[in-house]
C-alpha cells in the first residue's frame, strides 16, 4: 500500500465509525432496548463494527 491508499483507508474507517456512532445514539431508546442494545455503549459498537 502507498501513503496514500493507508491515509484514504483511515479515513473511510473513521467515517463509517462517525456515521455507525451517530446512527447508534440517535436510535430511540425503546428500539435499541428491543435489540439489546445500550445508547451509551455506541462508542464501543461502532469500533467494534468498523475496526473489528
């Protein structure tokens, strides 16, 4: 990979990872309990998502 291809992956990664953590947070609270999911543990779902 050249310099350039590494920096345009990283920020792709860390798009998607804005984008999922948005998502995440803004989910009704309701929605997310159905699923199993917790609004405060966004960060944590959205790295895992993303960056394995």
């Amino acid at each position: 990979m050249t310099y350039l291809t590494t920096i345009r992956a990283a920020v792709s990664r860390r798009a998607a990872y804005n984008r999922t953590r948005r998502e995440l947070r803004a989910m009704p609270r309701q929605t997310a309990w159905d699923l199993g999911l917790m609004p405060e543990d966004a960060n944590r779902i959205a790295r895992s998502a993303v960056y394995g």
